[in-house]
C-alpha cells in the first residue's frame, strides 16, 4: 500500500494486508498521535487494509 505521510512530507510503500494499528508499528508512529484515512474516510487501528490502498497518515494536533 501506498501510504503519504506529513512532518517529514513523504511517501512510502509498506506490504499488505494488515491492520491498520500494524501499519503505524511498522512506521514507528504512535496509534493515539496520528489518524489513518483512506480516500474521505477515517481508518480505526482495527480495520484491515489491503495491499492495494492509498492512505494518508496525519499527526494529530491539539491547541487551545
């Protein structure tokens, strides 16, 4: 699958199908500091995704 990541902008190939919360493992990310969306939808860590999808990993950002 083909995922994009933000903050450093790139772009990297990662082997499916797995879990969601497998793919972030893998990308060394924390589960609770980024969301996983695939086209116009969020992803739950749960959720399976196969070899074939495009995804966007962003971080999570909070203020106040």
């Amino acid at each position: 699958m083909r995922v994009q990541l933000s903050h450093p902008s790139r772009t990297v190939d990662v082997k499916g199908p797995k879990k969601a919360k497998d793919v972030l493992r893998e990308l060394n990310l924390l589960a609770e500091a980024h969301l996983i969306i695939r086209g116009d939808e969020l992803v739950t860590e749960d959720e399976m995704l196969a070899d074939n999808d495009d995804l966007e990993i962003r971080p999570v950002i909070s203020g106040g």
